[in-house]
C-alpha cells in the first residue's frame, strides 16, 4: 500500500511541475511589445522606435502604448474611443488605430498604429 500511494505521489507531482513548465513557456511566447509615444517638437508627439520620431507604426501581437506625451492621449479605433492619462500604459490588440492629444491643436501629429 505504500509502495502505490509513493507512486501516485511521484507521479501527481511530476504531472505539476511538466504542466507549470508549459504554462510557463506559453506565458514567455505571449508577452506584448512596448511602444512609446513621446513629447517631440515639431508636431507634438511621435512614436519612438528603435531611438527614431515616428508618426505611423505597425506592430505584429500585442502592443503595450505608454504615455510619455504631456497630455493624456486619445486612442480611437472602430470599438470606440480610450484615454492614456500621463505616465500611464494601455494594452492594445488587433486593429487600427488613431492616436491624437485631448485638445490637439490643428497643426500637431496624427500618430497611426496598426496592430496585427
């Protein structure tokens, strides 16, 4: 009797640690990428990638936008319209989306992602 209640205890126990270990590896494949939008004169703000001002961006996954702007951020897409306050993220999925400052003025940067 002891010798299959060691065996049932071995096995449930390597069955926690094989389904933690792909639980783990599906979870590093899964991380989302960061974009940047920083505060740039001319025109506002830009997209930084790679150390380079940019108005347009596409990335592949999901992307995590942070707010490095001086103002909170407006995020349209076709499901509706998000706010990023200052200093803060957003995680963004599939879809196209306009990034623009709340009370833009007419002559700063429409910031363009696409998420795929």
């Amino acid at each position: 009797m002891k010798k299959i209640l060691a065996i049932a205890l071995i096995a449930a126990w390597g069955g926690i640690m094989f389904g933690t270990s792909h639980a783990l590896a599906a979870q590093q494949h899964a991380t989302t990428k960061t974009l940047v939008v920083a505060m740039h004169d001319p025109g506002c703000h830009f997209f930084l990638v790679h150390g380079k001002l940019t108005t347009s961006a596409r990335v592949t996954g999901s992307v995590r936008l942070v707010n490095r702007d001086e103002a909170t951020l407006k995020i349209a897409s076709r499901t509706g319209m998000q706010h990023i306050r200052v200093g803060r993220s957003l995680v963004l999925h599939r879809g196209h989306y306009v990034v623009t400052m709340v009370r833009q003025a007419s002559d700063d940067n429409y910031l363009k992602l696409t998420v795929r």
